[in-house]
C-alpha cells in the first residue's frame, strides 16, 4: 500500500465514521452496526498492510488531522451509544433475574 492509497482509506473511514456519528444521534441503530462493519473492514485493510508507508510532512499532517477527527467522532458516537447500551443490558439482567425467580418458585407438580 503506497501513501496516496492509505490517506484514501484514512479519509474512507472518516467518512464512515461521521455517517456513524448521524446514524448514532437518529437511533439509527442498524445502519450504525451496518457502518461499523464497513469500518472495521477498512482498518484491517491498514493493519494488513504493516508497516504503513513513510509520509512527508504536510500528507503526515493530513494523517494526523483525519485520524483526530475519526477519534473525536468514536468519543461522540461512544457518548451515545454507552448510556443506551447500559439501559439495554440492566433490562436484560432484570429479565434474566425475572426468569430465574419464576423457574425457583415454579409450583413443583410431582407431589
């Protein structure tokens, strides 16, 4: 992978990531999980490629600036989405812990 086509899948999942953000703040839920998955693609696809190429200056530059957005973007997807996870799992545990009590004190019917 040379520079030109690794600041191409930088930009790729910064694009990704900011549909991410939109999708996170209209509950989107499906299309985020959809996006995510096209992200996670394209980062393998920079991980495959170890180690990146060496950048001048001003495209290290572009690298950084893009990545700081993708992070700040991560921090305000994660700020969404955390808070309803957790909803989702305390509902789940109360289900859980609703099921266990009803097998526990089900009536035994062999006596």
């Amino acid at each position: 992978m040379n520079s030109t086509q690794a600041l191409i899948t930088y930009d790729a999942i910064l694009i990704i990531t900011g549909e991410m953000l939109t999708a996170a703040q209209n509950n989107k839920w499906d299309q985020l999980i959809l996006l995510e998955q096209e992200c996670r693609k394209l980062t393998e696809i920079l991980t495959k490629h170890d180690p990146e190429p060496i950048l001048d200056k001003e495209l290290l530059q572009k690298k950084v600036k893009i990545i700081n957005q993708i992070l700040a973007d991560d921090a305000q997807i994660r700020a969404i989405t955390e808070p309803w996870m957790i909803k989702l799992q305390d509902m789940l545990n109360t289900n859980e812990r609703t099921r266990s009590l009803h097998h526990a004190y089900q009536p035994i019917n062999n006596m």
